[in-house]
C-alpha cells in the first residue's frame, strides 16, 4: 500500500507542475518557478509561526501570499531598470535567505527540518495521514497535492483561452479586454500553490525539477498547446513511476530518482524528437546537402 | 447629429521613465480614410497606436473611439501588433492564431467552436493562406506570418484597425496582398491607421498621412501633408530629396 501511495503522490506532483510549468515554460519564465519555490521559505515559516502547527492549508496560504510578492517584487525591480535575471536572481536568494534565518532562529521550538524543506522526503508520505471523523483517509500529501490539481483543472477547464492568449501575445490579450494582469498573477498564485503543496514531498528544489523538465521535454515532442500539456502530465508521471522503480533498485533518494529519469527523458527526446530531434534534424540537413549535389 | 470620428485624440502625452516619448498628440481620424504613420526611428509611432489602445499608461490627454472610452468599443477596434512583439515558436498553428481574433467577442467563459472556426477560415483565404491553416506558425515565412496577424485582425471584425508596421520584412507578394487588403477595408468603409517606415510607398498606398516626430508635425490628405518641408521638418534634416519631375525619391540619411 505504501508504494501505490508514494507513486499517487509523485504522479500527483508530477501532474500539477506539468501543467503551470508549461505556461512558465512557454512564457520564458521557467526561472521565475524557480524563484517562487525557494522564496515561499520564508511564507512556510511565518504561516507556521504564527498557526504554530505544520497544518498545510496556513501554510498553502502564507506561502502562495509570498509567491506572490515575489513575482510582483521581480515585476517591480524589472520595470524601475534592473535586469530581469538579475531582479530574478536579487528578489529569490534574499527572502530564501529571510527563510533560512527564520528557521534557524526557531528551529530549536520547532520540528521543522531544513533538509526536509528543501529535498522533501516522500517515502515518509504514507505515514502522514490525515483522518476525517475517525477514519483515516489517507495521506495528507495526496490530499493537498490532490486539491492544488484539482483547482489547476478547474481554472484552465474555465479560461484555457485565456491562459493560450496571455502567454502568445499579450500585447492583443490587453487590447482585446482581457485582463492579463489578473491571469499573470492567476498563473503565479497557481504556481506557489503547486509548490508549496509539493514541497514536503519532493522538496523546494525538486519542485523546479518537475515543473520545468516534463513541460521542456513535452515542447520537444509536439506543436499543439493542448498536446503539450497532455505529454508533459504524461512525461512526470510516467517519471515519478520509473523513479520510484529506480530509486528501490538502487535504495536512493525516491525523489531525487524520479527527477533524474525525468532528465533522462528530456534527453532523449532533445536527441531523438522527430519534430525537434537533434538527429533528425542532422539526418535532415544532410539529405537536403545530397539533395542539391545529386541535381 | 454627425456621426462621431472613429479615432480622436485630445493633448496625449506619454513618457517611457522620464524620457517624454509623445508631446500633446491632438487629432481626429476621419472615417473611412488609409492613414498612414510616418516619422524617423523613435518618433514614436507604434507608442501612439498603444497608448491609444491603452496598452502603455498615458501621462495625459484622452482618447475617445466613435465619441466613446477604448473600453466600451472594444469590439469595433483591431489590431496588428508589430510581428516581432510575439514567440512564433509557440505551440500552434495558423488557424489557432487567427480564432483568437474571435477571443474578445467570445467573452469570459465561452469557448471558440464551429462558427469561430468558420470566420478564420474565411478570414485566411482573405490573405491568401488558407491552405497554411494547419501548419506550424514557425513554419512560416515573415511574409506568411504577418498575413496570419492580419486574418486574425480581420477575425476581429472591427470597424477601426491599428496595424503597427505590417509592411517590414514582408515579400513582395505580401506586400501586394496587404495594400489589396487595405483598399477592400476602405472599400467597406472602415478606417485604418498603419505605421509605415518606407517613404517611397506613401503617397500610393495611402489617402492621409500623419507626420509624427514627438510632436504631430502636420496631419492630413497626403498630397497636402505630405511635401518636401512637411517631411524636412519631421525628419529634421537627415532627409535627401532627389527630384524626378513629379516623382521625387527620398534618402533618408543617417539613423534617427
């Protein structure tokens, strides 16, 4: 039972971060994903602080409020003249930092491990379960990572138009009366949601894994917006599987395993993407150099 | 009463961080008129066309579209943005970009069907690219990809079109079917502002002309608007002019 529960919650991130990861993805904001997950430290501790207890939904809230501060920060820095990497990289490392100060000043009152916040440890998954008048319903990752997708499915069933138009070409989504500011910061909140519903299992760091790499290799294997996504749920949870498998092959880190493959995967299809592929577009170029000698 | 002028703009003035980029812009687009755009490089053309769609924070002025506020009209405005401004490597395809000119008329929650379908469709054999409907948008050409931008303002089907710059680096078979397109919307009543770069092509293609060099330097039918001095004042000297008899071709020397 215990496996079934650590490969639901794998695939569970792995779905939610395919999905927002190819917006960041397609909006060349994958660093801004990066940024949110390290930075949402300091909205966990304070969430935890002051509701004295590792609840998830204070927690979800505080940091998805932080997450959100952190895209309005990097907006606001970029638009006074500061370079967007380096308002990327100025606003994420300082309040990962505020983070990392605050858990280590309370870290003696508190059981909150740094390790475990930042590389999660997703085999203690099915021991953590939550009960509902009683009866125990399972685990509380599932369901909070369960809850963060099923909000992610409402609002892109709701306004994938929307979410398509905002990440093409905003300039004609404004003009049109769209607006893309409240889309923008929709995707952003959704993003730390995602993150800090993932971060107890597979960790702030492995968070960025998955909601970057899926969607990159899932770019790779199609054209079509919908299809993309699709591939890229497909891609993680297929990873977070083989990971697993890998990772009790190997006795190693679960979450670290089910990362790598996804890594693995990325280079298989950068290597042989029809569409995409490095081999088939060297095949390519070289039959079009025959192609022209042989006339 | 007459009708209220489908684009009319009262002491508009816009500045990118301190620097003023549009000093006290008045004027009104009569209806029904090809009005071209013209001025040297960061005279601020295409900061016109988006601070009239409200897409950059005006300092002052206002801008009123058939006598009413951009956000009640929606509806009757398209717009081409310059082809540059977007990823044409994104996921889709030509068909896909042309319905999401039907997006604004579509509101929140409805999603683009059949009869979406149905108008691109139309909408890309207009420029002579319905066979491309399927093809990946970063399989075009720049020419192929400036004609989608166009099917898809067409989609929008406005009364008032702002098209930024849609004639630079087109083919000229392009070229030919953007000035076709042009006469047919005139042809249909409808007005359009374009910002243009090539001053050779003015006076044909278009019935009014708008010098701009921060400052609206003069407005009006081209061949009243559009002279030596007019054109002198607007490019401050970096002009040539070689006269052909009735023809004059223009250097434009330097960069603005």
């Amino acid at each position: 039972m215990s496996t079934f529960w650590i490969i639901l919650t794998g695939a569970l991130v792995a779905s939610a971060c395919g999905i927002v990861g190819c917006f960041l993805v397609l909006r060349r904001m994958a660093l801004v994903g990066d940024a949110i997950s390290h930075s949402v430290l300091p909205g966990i501790v304070i969430a935890f602080l002051i509701s004295g207890s590792r609840d998830s939904l204070a927690m979800m809230l505080g940091a998805a409020a932080i997450g959100l501060v952190t895209v309005f920060l990097i907006q606001w820095f970029h638009q006074s003249g500061v370079q967007s990497d380096a308002s990327i990289g100025v606003v994420f490392t300082a309040l990962f930092a505020v983070g990392v100060v605050l858990v280590s000043l309370y870290t003696r009152h508190i059981d909150l491990d740094l390790d475990c916040v930042l590389y999660g440890e997703i085999a203690y998954v099915p021991w953590n379960t939550i009960e509902l008048a009683g009866i125990d319903i399972g685990p509380k990752a599932v369901w909070g990572v369960g809850i963060a997708l099923a909000l992610i499915l409402a609002l892109l069933f709701l306004f994938y138009k929307q979410f398509k138009i905002c990440s093409f070409d905003p300039a004609m989504a404004a003009a049109v009366g769209i607006p893309v500011a409240l889309f923008h910061y929709l995707l952003m909140g959704l993003v730390s949601v995602t993150t800090v519903a993932s971060f107890e299992s597979v960790g702030a760091i492995l968070v960025v894994g998955m909601l970057v790499v899926p969607p990159a290799t899932a770019y790779l294997l199609t054209e079509k917006l919908g299809r993309m996504i699709a591939y890229s749920v497909a891609i993680g949870c297929a990873s977070s599987v083989l990971g697993y498998g890998l990772a009790s092959l190997l006795d190693a880190s679960i979450a670290g395993c089910m990362i790598a493959v996804a890594g693995g995967l990325f280079l298989v299809a950068l290597l042989f993407s029809p569409s995409h592929g490095v081999i088939f577009r060297k095949l390519r170029q070289k039959r079009m150099i025959r192609h022209r000698t042989a006339s | 009463m007459k009708r209220a002028n489908p684009l009319s703009i009262e002491d508009l003035s816009v500045a990118y961080q301190k620097k003023p980029v549009l000093r006290d812009i008045t004027f009104e687009a009569p209806e029904g008129k090809l009005i071209g755009i013209v001025g040297p490089n960061g005279a601020g053309k295409s900061t016109l066309i988006k601070a009239a769609l409200g897409l950059i924070p005006r300092l002052s002025g206002s801008v009123a579209i058939y006598g009413k506020p951009y956000s009640e009209q929606r509806k009757l405005v398209g717009y081409v943005p310059q082809r540059e401004s977007v990823d044409w490597d994104f996921p889709t395809n030509a068909l896909d970009v042309v319905m999401m000119g039907r997006y604004g008329h579509l509101g929140w929650f409805r999603r683009p069907g059949t009869a979406e379908k149905k108008r691109a469709m139309e909408c890309l054999e207009k420029v002579g690219m319905a066979d491309f409907a399927g093809r990946q948008i970063s399989q075009l050409s720049g020419g192929q990809q400036q004609r989608i931008f166009l099917a898809r303002a067409l989609a929008q089907d406005a009364n008032l079109y702002f098209m930024d710059e849609p004639f630079v680096g087109v083919d000229a078979a392009t070229e030919k079917a953007i000035v076709t397109l042009l006469n047919e919307l005139k042809t249909q009543g409808k007005t359009v502002l374009v910002v243009h770069h090539d001053l050779a092509t003015v006076k044909e293609y278009f019935d009014w002309v708008m010098l701009l060099n921060e400052r609206l330097i003069s407005f009006g039918p081209a061949e009243t608007t559009f002279t030596a001095d007019n054109l002198q004042r607007a490019y401050g000297g970096k002009l040539t002019m070689l006269d052909h008899g009735d023809r004059s071709a223009i250097l434009v020397s330097g960069r603005g």
